[in-house]
C-alpha cells in the first residue's frame, strides 16, 4: 500500500507519526499535569476552609460561654438571646464540618452539651451561681470536643495532602513510563523507518556501482516508494541498453576485424610476392618501399589481434570461475613461467610473503600477474631486480610489483589504464606496446572487486593490486 506513494510523502508522513506520538504523551503529560495543579488548589482551599472553620468553632464557643455566664448572672434577656445567636452560628459551622465528614462522631455530645446548656440559662435567681458552675463545667468539656475536632480537622488536612502526594506519585511514575515508552517507540519508528527508507537507496547504489563496473548481468529491481522504484525501472532499462551497446560493441569489432583480416592478408601476401621479385626485379627504392609496407601491415594485423584480444578480455572479465586458490603459488608460478624472458636480460625476480587462501579465477589473475611481470622485464634494465610481495592487511591482500625501469611519466600516470594509451617512456630496445596490456590487467582486477594502483615511487615502477579478503561474488 505504502509503495504506491512517493519518497517525500512517505518521509513526511513518517515524521508526522514521529511528531503525533510525542505531541500524544507531551498533552497527556500537560492534562495530567493540569489535573494535579487543580486537585491541589482544592485541597488548599478546603485546608484553609477546614482551619477557618475550627478555629471560628472554637471562637464561637468562646463567645457563648462569655455570653451564657453573663447570662446567668446578670439574668439578661439580650445576653441569653446573644448566646443562642452564637449557638445558631456555631451550629451551622459544626453541620459545615459534618459535610466534610469532619465531625461524625463528635457532633451528638457537642450538640447534648448545647442542649444542657440552653437549660442551664432559664431558672430561680437563688440557683444562679449554681447554674453558672455549671455551665462553666459543660463549656470545659465542649472545650474537650472542640480540640479534638480541631485535631480532626489537623489529620484530615493531612490525609488529604498525604493523597496527593501519592497520587502525585502514581502520576509522575506513570508519566515517565508514558513518556519513556514514547521516547523508545518513536526511536524505533526511527530506526525502522530509516532502515525502510536507506534499504531501497542502497539497492539503487549497489545497481549504480553495479552498471559502472559493468555487470550488466544483474536484473535491477527496487522495491520501495513510487519514485524509487521509478528510478530503478529506469535504471534497469539503462542496464538493457548498455548490454545492447556492448554486444552491438562486440559485434562491430568481430565484424570489422574480420572484414579487415581478409584485404590485409591478400596485401600482406602481395607484398611478400613484390618482395620476392615475383612480378620482376625490383629496384632498391622500391624494395625498400616493398619492405615498410610488409612492416606496416604486419603492425597492423598485429594491432587487429590486440584489439581482437581486448575485446575478448573485457567479455570475459564477466564470467569468473572462482575457486580457492593459494596465491602465493599462483604468483611463483607466473614468475616460473616466464624464466626465460628475466634470465635472458639477467634480471633477479624475488617474490616474497606467506602463503593466502583467495576465492579468484586463476586464469585471469594468473594473465593480470603475466602482463605485469612482463611488462616489469621488458622496461627493467640488464641485471636489475624485480620484487612481486605477498601481504596481508585487515580484510585485504596486496600484491605489489616493483621494478627498477624507467618508470612512468607524470603526464601519463593518469591515462596508463585506459585502452590504446600507451606512455611517452619506452625502452630503446623494445617493440613499442598496443597500449592494450594495463586495461586487460584493470579489466580482471576489478571484476573481482579489487583494484590495482600506480604507487608513487622514485626509481623504477611499483603497481600495487589490492583484493578484499574472502571476496564472493
């Protein structure tokens, strides 16, 4: 369903998802947070409220004593009326109390005492003094009831503070869970995303890698969003054409050498006749005429079965046939192959290194080492010396060829790999080269995924080929 999207909705649509999860835990955080600040305020009020509430019970209460006494001494009628005022107001703020559960138990011998109390003001005014001790004795024991509502006021503040402190608590060690949890699944949205996204993006590279090292073998198909799997159906359709182009390549090139192969050996073997004095004797102008261009068509055909070669080399270079191999045996072998060529300049060859198991095409290797040991003899002078070292770094293998020639020219360091470029320094006693050898050696080293580098050295020539170790195609 996702594929049919392209990649910028689809990253937008991830960081959306990304976004609304911790926006979600960061509002519930904030109406948690809300909530408790809420629940907090109540409860200061219902303290203050609870406190004022005690404290004028026991002012009240104060005040009705003054006014009963009085009361009873005076037998004021104002007086007794004032009490039962305060009475009134000390009652309502006892039923206040009982609806906060304040009060339950306390509020019956509070209420009998008022009652004993009312009883006491009304009487003879010989019993006076009597009636004033003992309302003095009943205000002492409501003094009791008050304190201890007081203290039940005092414990119920803080209960109340005690809950939501816990519940303050519950709902922080809930928030970090929430927001933990939050945390965590966006990175794995992340990651998960992330790895959804670079998987196709990385699939487009290999096949990038893939048609620059000209395998063009691979079918490229990218799963993924729209526009990605666009790309690689275009991609694929590059990959069609360019094997097209190199099989159209291969095609002119076995055409036109054939095609050219036929009229030059008809002219190599006129020439040859004319030589040979077959269509008369020749003058020494024209036999020396007669002999440039036997040369020049030799050259040529010579130059037609290089190119013929290359062409061939850069096909196969395509199709390894690996095997493990120990390459320390396979360069010694090389070296042994071509015994004749360095003992016949008087050159010593040296090979040095322990032996390594490599996964490669023997043959290809073995005709890149060729190419470069030859080359290595043809350009060294009489009696020099030509290293080829065997060595291991972590998760590679180099193989470096040194010489003590002439070396390579700066202006052609840049170009010695390309094909039909051959370098400004030649030896004065050789044939001069097709400039073919370098590719076909390049050709084979990469298509095992390794590469060969011109290292800087100041006397002579030090190639370096380098392989991954272990390296499976």
């Amino acid at each position: 369903m996702l594929q049919r999207f392209s990649f910028r909705p689809l990253l937008v649509i991830a960081f959306l998802l990304i976004a609304a999860l911790l926006g979600a835990a960061s509002l519930r955080a904030v109406f948690a947070l809300q909530e408790l600040t809420l629940q907090s305020r109540n409860i200061a009020a219902s303290a203050l409220e609870l406190s004022g509430a005690a404290q004028s019970l026991r002012e009240r209460s104060v005040s009705m004593e003054r006014s009963s006494r009085q009361s009873v001494v005076l037998d004021d009628r104002v007086l007794r009326q004032r009490f039962r005022d305060e009475a009134r107001d000390a009652s309502a703020i006892l039923a206040r109390l009982g609806q906060e559960n304040i009060e339950a138990a306390k509020a019956p011998p509070w209420r009998a005492h008022l009652d004993t109390m009312l009883g006491l003001l009304a009487g003879p005014p010989n019993t006076a003094l009597e009636r004033e001790q003992l309302l003095a004795q009943e205000f002492r024991e409501l003094e009791g009831i008050n304190t201890a509502i007081a203290l039940q006021v005092q414990q119920t503040i803080l209960q109340r503070n005690q809950s939501l402190q816990d519940k303050l608590e519950s709902n922080r060690q809930r928030l970090a869970q929430q927001v933990s949890g939050a945390i965590a699944l966006a990175i794995f949205m992340a990651l998960a995303f992330g790895v959804w996204f670079t998987r196709p993006l990385k699939r487009l590279e290999n096949a990038i890698v893939g048609l620059g090292e000209n395998r063009l073998d691979e079918v490229i198909a990218i799963h993924g969003p729209a526009d990605l799997a666009l790309v690689g159906e275009r991609l694929n359709w590059l990959r069609l054409r360019l094997s097209e182009l190199d099989a159209d390549k291969s095609r002119f090139l076995r055409h036109i050498s054939h095609e050219l192969k036929t009229p030059l050996a008809s002219l190599r073997e006129g020439v040859s006749l004319l030589e040979d004095g077959v269509a008369g004797p020749l003058s020494h102008d024209q036999r020396e005429i007669a002999q440039i261009l036997k040369h020049n068509t030799s050259l040529l055909q010579s130059q037609i079965e290089d190119l013929l070669r290359f062409n061939t080399a850069a096909f196969e270079a395509r199709q390894l046939r690996r095997q493990p191999i120990d390459l320390l045996q396979l360069i010694e072998d090389q070296v042994d192959a071509q015994r004749l060529q360095w003992r016949a300049r008087e050159l010593t060859v040296t090979v040095t290194g322990a032996p390594v198991q490599l996964e490669v095409d023997p043959e290809k290797v073995g005709t890149a080492l060729a190419n470069l040991l030859s080359n290595a003899i043809r350009y060294s002078p009489p009696k020099g010396t030509i290293t080829l070292a065997l060595s291991q770094q972590p998760g590679l293998v180099h193989i470096d060829i040194h010489d003590q020639g002439v070396g390579i020219a700066p202006a052609d360091q840049d170009r010695i790999f390309e094909p039909f470029y051959r370098g400004e320094r030649q030896p004065a006693d050789g044939i001069r080269g097709s400039g073919f050898g370098l590719s076909i050696v390049h050709e084979y080293i990469a298509a095992h995924g390794g590469r060969i580098e011109l290292m800087p050295e100041e006397v002579g020539t030090h190639f370096r080929i380098e392989f991954p170790h272990g390296f499976k195609s």
